[in-house]
C-alpha cells in the first residue's frame, strides 16, 4: 500500500524515534559510544535477541506497508538476521548489538528509498533533442574547422 508524502514522512519520523530507542538512546560518558534497549535486553541469553527480532521486524512490517521494494525489504531482513545471530553469541553478541545497529541501518535504507521517491524527478529529453544536439555540436564543429582554414590559407 503506498502512502502520501505526509504519511511517509510521518512514518519515517516515528521509525527514526524506535531506531534511536532501540540502538542509540543511551551514551557512555567517557567512552562516548551509544547503545539502546536492544543491548540491554539482549543481555538475557536468546530470548534477548528474539525479543530484540521481533522488535527490528515490526520495522520491516512498517516499510511493507509504505511500500518499498521487495530489493530493499530483502536486505531489511539481512540486517535483522545478521543482528539476531551476532547476538546469540555469548558475550561477543552483546558488544556486537552495541557495533552493529541493525533498525537504524534500516531506517537509514527506508529513508533513502522515501527521499527518491518524494523528490522530483527530472524530465527525460526525447531522442529529437539528442539528435538536434548533436547537429548542432556537428555544425559548429565544421564552422571552427572552415574558419581555421580560412585564416590558416590568408597567412600562407
């Protein structure tokens, strides 16, 4: 189903609010890296990370109902995947979800998709402009090439 620009927009708002919960809410101090409430709940072993799954796949739900391409959504699902494994790995899974931030990846694809689709796009020339061009870009070619014999012949 495809929305109206204020849809979408509207959309990419509420998922750009979920990615930051989800991946960036919270910052180190001293360290300065961020991390969201999927690394603290993928701390509970596997049922962490299918919570953390079931969270990313709610943004695949949003982005099927904007209507992106089943290219875009296919790698939506690789990203979730590619979390949701990392994560089962004890304790390099837990510094992987901090690493590897799966819904603001996504959101990142959706919105480039939304920001092609809502900008305007521009008007195609037709094959009779390319061939004027290109006569045009012949004559004035002829013309430069006359004119230097001319000056070439009056100096010899």
């Amino acid at each position: 189903m495809s929305r109206s620009p204020e849809q979408l927009q509207a959309g990419l708002a509420r998922l750009d609010r979920l990615a930051v919960l989800t991946d960036a809410q919270f910052r180190v101090p001293v360290l300065g890296f961020r991390f969201g409430i999927e690394a603290l709940i993928g701390l509970i072993p596997v049922i962490g990370d299918g919570i953390g799954a079931l969270i990313s796949l709610y943004l695949f739900i949003e982005a099927s109902r904007m209507g992106a391409p089943w290219r875009l959504r296919v790698r939506m699902l690789g990203n979730i995947l590619l979390d949701f494994v990392i994560g089962l790995l004890p304790l390099v899974g837990d510094i992987g979800d901090i690493a590897f931030k799966a819904n603001t990846r996504n959101v990142a694809l959706l919105r480039r998709w939304a920001d092609a689709q809502l900008s305007p796009v521009p008007e195609r020339t037709g094959w009779g402009a390319r061939l004027l061009t290109l006569l045009l870009v012949l004559v004035l070619a002829w013309a430069c090439y006359w004119l230097v014999q001319q000056f070439v012949g009056a100096w010899m």
